[in-house]
C-alpha cells in the first residue's frame, strides 16, 4: 500500500499524543487492530493516514507509542506530521492544540485511496461493514453514512480482533442515529425516555424513523421521518386498538398529511388523511401476529428555516385502548375520533422557510456523529475542497460538509444494520455525550474560542436549500497543498 493505484480505501484521522478524552493511546489501539485485522481477514486494499498535529514535544510520537503487528499484506499505516511551527499560523494555536477538521484535510490532500473515509481514533468497524467495503461496490458521486453505537470504555486491553468486536456488540450504550442520540436498553433497542409520550408498560418501542421526545408549549412528542418502525408487544384481550393522538407540523403547510399503516413486508394495510390535531384510532384484525408495524407519512415536505429537520407529522400520545365488548374486526381500519386546531407554527422556532414554495431539493440528512464515518470518493473530497478549514472549535463543522456535499449533487446512501460502527466512550467534555455536554461548552467557553453554533449552521443550511448550491469555503491550497510535510510508514 501506500501508491495510488494500490490502494482502495483511505481511513484518514487526526491525533496528537496528549491523552485527550483519557486512555487515549488504548483506545486508539484498539483501532487500529481492527482495521488492521479486520483489512487481513477480508482482503481489502487500505491505509490508515494518521495526521499527527502539532506534536507535544514532552512526548514520544504516536509510531513509537503504540504496538504495531508483523507486516500485512493489505493495508499500511502512514504519518504525516504538521510540526508546531505551522501549526502556530493559524488563529487559537494556544487554546485549541489540535484543529482537528484542518488535520483531517490534511490527511484527505494525501490519501491514496480511490475512496476516503474521514475518521477518527477511537472507533471500531463491524465485521459487516468492513465485509461490505471489501466487496469494492462504492459508487463515485455518492456519500456514505451510517450509525454510530457507543459503547463502554472499559475496552479489554490487549484483546483479540474477535475479543473487541464481541465487547462491543454486548456493551452498547446508546446510539447516534439519524433522528437523533437514543439510549439503548439491554436488549439493543432505543429506550423510552423517562416521561415519553406511550406508558413504559404498555409493551411499545420506538424503532427507526421516530425523532428522541421533545418538549415546547408544555407538550411532549415524537416527530415521525417519512417511515417511523413501531414494535410492540401485542397486549391480551380480544380487541387490538392504538390511540394515537396526532398532529401535522410545519413542514405540511395548509395541506393534509396522510398516514399509511403497512406491516414489515410493505404492504399497505390502512390509510387516513390528518388534518390539525385528532385522535387515531387504529384497529387490528384477528389474525395479525406480527410485532412491528411501518407508519408512512405524505406530507408537502416544506423545509424548515432554523433546523435541517423535515417536520410534517408529530405524535404527543400513544396508547393500547380495549373497550369492554369490542371484538376484533375482520380488516384494518383508522378511524379520526377527536379533531382540533393545530399549533400555529407560523411564529415559531419550527416555522417553515418563508421560501419553502421555492425549495425543491431540501433532505434531512443523517449528521449525527458525522466526524466519526464520512466516505466519499477522493474525487468528491477534493471537489468540495473537503472541510471548512476554521480555526475553531469544531462543532457542526462536518455536519456543514454534508449538506455541501449534499447540494453539489452527491447522494446520501445510509449504510445500515448490521453494519455498524462503535465509539469507544471518552471522558465526559472531552467531545459530545449526552450527559459532558454541559461539561463540554464550560470547557470551550473557559479557552475563550468560539464554535459554530447549531443556529450558525442551520443559517447555512438554508441559504444552500434556499440556492440548491454549495458553500465551498477553502481556497486551492486547502489540506496545507502547499506545504511540504514529513511522513513516515509504519511498514517499510
């Protein structure tokens, strides 16, 4: 490895060896065993580009710090070392050792890869995952995304490839999904939240497709992607009856939504037209058996101005209902019980785009934990002159590459289960975690650095919805193009 030409795929990431999040020299161990392993096992022809930022100079460099197998066949790791003297140049040099997505370009500019993978150091490959890119079948002009599962840091040290893998699968903590960040129970389903919108015992989990529960105007609810997955346990008794009560969001306009009922085969088995807010009823037939059911929503799709979000339906309760003597009907059926106004979204912080007859390209694409697994061609990196090179902190910073790469014509493909990667949990502030996030802004407001704010990028997300363009920020010389750096390989 390690000419273009040989190589299939780059893994490219950025480090530095100052213990950043705890353990991280055993956590980035791990990694890079079971790329490595995993890149032998399966034949794929990788490298591993390691952009070493700014150095400290009271510690070896990462080579000599981490153990290191006979040489593979497949795969090579390679160093690319950006001293302090050019890391000084650019703003915050002192509060922010490592900027972190200006490394990334710099690993990117010197791939060799036909295709790129943006990383980073504590992440692990499903065998699933590393099998399907062995195949060779990625596609030029398409971005590959998947979830993220993170798992407990209390990794084996010194574990086989098969050892690590087996931890993770049964040490899952929560997921990064495209609705949101969930926490998982013990059966590796996304858990209710303490005060959901469905009783905890009413045998109901909220699969793919359903948003985590928000809160505003003293309402709690779930909003529902185009397919939201419903699992259940079907309760005893004769009638087999959901209550939900249901309301079109900002994204519907003034027009209906339309709710369809189909099992997991994709057949429909029920449909109803929503308007404003009303209570569903909907009525299982004797007979059914199945444990989950598809609810696919219509709606106009009006994008939002200050969230990438597509918003048409939001459910506020969720319930099993038997009344006394109800037998079960021989078919499928909704029924519009209770109807009444909608929320005003006009006013509010989900109001739609006052462009949104305009927009005909807006997604909702999958940016959660983005920094940890985006993969495009080398082609398509460098079409887009890869990340936005700010010396900041760097938060939404590669979720804004996403809906650039989206809206310069690249297709999102979600790569899904059982393909998966794990993220070997940090400590608390070090990046975002549900429970360090409070941690995590004192610790960037304390360096006096700023970040690019959710708000911020949304901005950002509307003005290239709005143009159906791309924001390129960086000049020809991004990845520091046009400085000579000093690399080394693990493997001679």
């Amino acid at each position: 490895m390690g000419s273009r030409g040989e190589c299939y795929l780059s893994l490219v990431l950025a480090a530095r060896n100052d213990d950043h999040g705890g353990n991280m020299l055993g956590r980035m161990q791990g990694m890079l065993d079971t790329w490595v392993g995993q890149a032998e096992r399966y034949g794929l022809p990788s490298e591993i580009v390691v952009v070493e930022w700014n150095p400290p100079a009271e510690r070896p460099r990462l080579k000599e710090s981490l153990r290191w197998p006979s040489r593979p066949e497949h795969c090579q790791v390679r160093f690319v070392e950006v001293p302090p003297e050019i890391h000084v140049r650019f703003k915050n040099a002192v509060p922010i050792p490592l900027h972190q997505m200006i490394a990334k370009n710099v690993g990117i500019r010197r791939a060799c890869g036909e295709f790129v993978l943006a990383t980073n150091l504590d992440i692990l490959f499903s065998a699933e995952l590393v099998r399907f890119l062995a195949e060779r079948r990625l596609e030029n002009g398409v971005m590959y995304r998947l979830d993220r599962h993170d798992v407990a840091k209390a990794v084996p040290a010194n574990a086989s490839l098969d050892e690590l893998l087996a931890f993770c699968e049964t040490h899952l903590l929560r997921v990064a999904a495209r609705e949101g960040e969930f926490q998982l129970s013990g059966d590796g389903q996304r858990a209710l939240d303490q005060q959901d919108i469905v009783a905890e015992d009413a045998g109901v989990r909220f699969g793919t497709g359903w948003s985590p529960v928000q809160c505003s105007e003293g309402l709690r609810y779930r909003w529902l992607e185009s397919e939201s997955e419903l699992r259940f346990e079907q309760p005893a008794g004769d009638a087999r009856e959901l209550l939900l009560t249901a309301e079109v969001g900002p994204s519907a306009g003034r027009e209906p939504v339309t709710l369809e009922i189909r099992n997991q085969a994709g057949s429909t088995l029920a449909a109803v037209a929503v308007t404003d807010r009303c209570q569903l009823r909907i009525q299982m037939p004797s007979g059914f058996s199945e444990n989950a059911l598809i609810l696919r929503v219509h709606g106009a799709d009006l994008p939002i101005t200050r969230q990438p979000r597509i918003a048409n339906l939001r459910v506020l309760a969720l319930k099993w209902d038997t009344p006394p003597g109800r037998k079960r009907c021989a078919g499928w059926s909704i029924e519009v019980l209770d109807t009444g106004p909608a929320f005003d979204w006009a006013g509010s912080f989900d109001a739609a785009s006052p462009f949104s007859q305009e927009i005909r390209n807006a997604a909702h694409l999958h940016i959660s934990a983005c920094g940890d697994f985006t993969l495009l061609s080398r082609e398509n990196w460098f079409r887009l002159r890869a990340y936005p090179e700010f010396p900041i902190w760097p938060m939404h910073i590669d979720a804004l590459l996403c809906y650039t790469a989206y809206h310069a014509g690249i297709r999102e493909s979600i790569l899904r289960e059982p393909m998966r990667i794990y993220h070997v949990e940090h400590g608390s502030g070090a990046g975002w975690t549900p429970e360090g996030e409070q941690e995590r802004i004192a610790r960037v407001k304390s360096k006096g650095v700023s970040e690019l704010t959710y708000a911020g990028f949304a901005k950002w997300v509307d003005l290239m919805r709005r143009y159906d363009s791309p924001v390129i920020c960086n000049g020809g010389n991004w990845g520091l193009g046009d400085v000579d750096l000093f690399e080394q390989t693990v493997w001679r």
